[in-house]
C-alpha cells in the first residue's frame, strides 16, 4: 500500500473559518468564494486576542501532529511532494482559494446571457452553438452597449484581487500554488482574449 502525505495542517484563521462559514454566508446573503473570504478576513481582523486564543492553539497543536506525522511519512520512505505538474494531473485545489473570474467582459456577457440563448436555439442544439451564437451577439453590441459587461468584469476582478490578498494574508497557500495560479492565469487571459477578438471580429 502507498504512503500517503500528511494534509497540511490549518492556519487559525481557517480553522475558525471552518467554524463560522455557514454564518458568514447567512449574514451576508451570499457563499461565493471571494464575498465569504473578503467578509470573513474582516471579522477575523476585528477579532479580539481572546477570541482568536482557542483557534491560535489548535492551529499550534495541529501543526505539531502535522510535523509529526511528516517526519514519520519520511522516516517510512515517503518523499514529500510540494505540487502536482505532470501533464494530465491536476492539483487539488482549496476549496477557501478565491476563484478568479475569467472571460473578460465577454465571460460576463456570457454568463448573463447563456440561459436566454440556450432557449432561443432548438432542443439537440449543439453547445458550441451557444458560444458561437453569444459570439455573433457580441459582435453586434456597440462600444456603449459593452461597457456595462466591461464595469461589472472588473469589480469582479476587484473583489477577487482584495480576496485574494485575504487569503494569502491570513497563512495560505504556498509560492508553488502561486506559481502554477499565475501560469494558468496567464493562460487563461491569452484565451480569454482570443475568444474576445474572435466575437468581435
């Protein structure tokens, strides 16, 4: 049987996310990741010293079992791997990592749009008719009429860049993680933009 790594273990700030995300989410009416991670690094910064003790000795006794059980993986033969960038694999991603929000305006467009579209094509259409025919719309939208998308594109990316600063503020993630993210990131932003000028071609 395979040696299997030890999960990293939690910083305080998540182990009392854990404990109060579905509050979170109620309070602000919302669980997308970077509206819960904004709200939540702001409650934890107002936390007091004694609030946030509890969390701050679990993440202390977590990260001693953690070390432990790491030396012990290591003492058996298990080497530790940082990330994953074989091709065809991909790495496990956290689940409190903000998602970045990608297209552009015309991913904005897109996703406003998809389910009226989706109803105007026939029944056994094919899914690159959606596309092809959001692209034929945008293309037909004026300088004035795209702005509206191009606003809303980037308070999104607003708020997922002031997310993402949370979550990397408050312990985690790693300089591999951010590595990979940034490379696909870039990758991400060429497609985007080719799709773009393709629709509005």
């Amino acid at each position: 049987m395979a040696l299997e790594q030890p999960k990293k273990a939690q910083t305080a700030y998540f182990l009392w996310l854990s404990d109060n995300r579905a509050a979170i989410q109620k309070e602000i009416g919302s669980s997308k990741g970077p509206d819960v991670s904004k709200a939540a690094g702001q409650k934890w910064k107002q936390l007091q010293a004694a609030q946030k003790a509890p969390y701050e000795k679990r993440a202390v006794e977590e990260k001693a079992k953690y070390d432990k059980a790491l030396e012990e993986f290591a003492s058996q033969g298990g080497v530790r791997v940082r990330s994953t960038k074989g091709k065809g694999e991909k790495r496990k991603k956290d689940p409190n990592r903000p998602k970045k929000p990608a297209g552009g305006a015309y991913g904005v467009f897109l996703a406003e749009k998809r389910d009226s579209i989706v109803k105007s094509l026939l029944a056994h259409h094919k899914i690159t008719d959606v596309s092809k025919k959001a692209g034929e719309m945008w293309k037909a939208l004026s300088d004035t009429d795209r702005k509206p998308f191009e606003a809303s594109y980037q308070e999104k990316l607003k708020a997922y860049k002031a997310a993402m600063e949370e979550y990397k503020n408050n312990g985690s993630g790693d300089a591999d993680e951010d590595e990979e993210d940034e490379a696909g990131e870039t990758e991400e932003a060429k497609s985007a933009a080719k799709k773009s000028r393709k629709a509005g071609a």
